[in-house]
C-alpha cells in the first residue's frame, strides 16, 4: 500500500514524466482507484495520483464531513482541505512531479478540489470539476489569476443544482480564474462526454513547460 502523508495513495508514472500530473479525487464511496482509467483516457501519457478521502460515512470514504446530502460540515471541509494541500506538496517532492498538479475530481471529489483552489490556491495547476457544487466562499484578496478551470455539469443534476454551480462560478472567477463550463450530462452520473470534453481541455495545458 503507498501512503502519501496519511493518504492511501496511488501513483502511476505514466510515459511522459515532464508531463503536468493528475490528482485523481473520488466520489462518495470511491477510493485511489477510481479514477486511474478515466485519467487515463483523458492523459494518455501523464503521471496520474489517485488519493482516498479520509472521512468514512458508514463504509464510504469521503473527503470532507457533511450532515446530510449536500449540506456540508464547512470547518471540517477547511481542515480536510488544509490536510490534503499537505499531502499534494509532499507527493510533488517525493514522486517528482513536473509541476503543479491538475485537479480531476468528481462529486465530493470535486468539491474538495474547489475548496483546494479557494483556500490553498498555489496548490493545482488547474481543475477539471466534475458536478461540482457551491462549499466554501472564497478567501479575502484570493488570486486565481489566468488558472485554468473546467467545470462539467449534468443539466439537470439533482445534488449540484443551477444555482449552486452558479455561486462556484461566480466565486472562482471573482478571483480571475479561466472558467470553461459544458454540460456533458443529462444528470449526476459520468459519461463518455467527460472523457472527451476533459482530454480535448486537459491536451493544450499539460505541458509543464506552458
Ligand atoms: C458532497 O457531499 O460533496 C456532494 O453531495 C456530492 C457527493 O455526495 O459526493
């Protein structure tokens, strides 16, 4: 099993090791394997690092507490958030990443990714949100400035509704991130339309040296 300060881990090098990595973020009862093949599919070369939430909801991990569906434990998401900036430091000097890492997150995965760039903005490289949700209001004098950031919604997602994903929006690009937004979904679920919209966006930024 690989740790990465106190994170079950797991770390593909991929075939282009100047390649930008992936920081691979798993939904609600996911884990560090989850999403090693869509990153594949959407970075055929790049080094990929899968971690797993440390907040257990009966058997499911998750990256941050919440007291019902899509009603959040804010302090702990701040605390779960500060941790997990920790262990993307650390696996940067430890695997020898090329650069700051790209977020790929989905669901609570996503939102833990947002609350990355909200609180530790020096953290990632860029995002892919995957049905991100509003959390956390972004931090006094933010600067996302030009970071790249691609939001995929589900047009009718029940758990991450228009205006939620309209306050995200309004927060990241408040602070000068580079928003993109698709709707690549009828609902919560992932689709082929991910994998394409993902890699087409991902392909022009992961060169470390851009
Ligand atoms: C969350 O808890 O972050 C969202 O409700 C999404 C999810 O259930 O994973």
């Amino acid at each position: 099993m690989t740790m990465i300060h106190g994170f079950q881990a797991r770390h593909e090098p991929g075939l282009e090791p100047t390649s930008l990595p992936l920081l691979l973020l798993h939904g609600t009862g996911g884990d560090e394997n989850d999403l090693i093949e869509f990153g594949r599919m959407v970075a055929p070369r790049a080094p990929l690092l899968g971690l797993r939430g440390q907040v257990k909801e009966g058997f499911a991990n998750r990256w941050f507490r919440r007291m019902g569906e899509g009603v959040f434990d804010l302090d702990d998401l701040e605390r779960r958030a500060a941790d997990l900036a920790e262990a993307v430091r650390a696996a940067g000097v430890e695997l020898g990443f090329a650069g700051k890492p790209v977020a790929v997150g989905f669901s609570n995965g996503a939102n833990i990714a947002s609350a990355l760039l909200l609180r530790h903005p020096g953290v990632l490289g860029g995002a892919v949100l995957m049905r991100a949700m509003d959390t956390l209001p972004p931090a006094e004098g933010l600067d996302l400035a030009g970071l790249g950031v691609l939001l995929l919604n589900g047009a009718q997602d029940p758990m991450a509704p228009a205006a939620s994903r309209e306050a995200l929006v309004r927060s990241l690009r408040g602070a000068g991130a580079d928003i993109v937004e698709q709707v690549t979904a009828p609902g919560h679920g992932l689709t082929m339309n991910d994998v394409n919209a993902a890699r087409a966006w991902l392909a022009p930024r992961l060169s470390a040296a851009a």
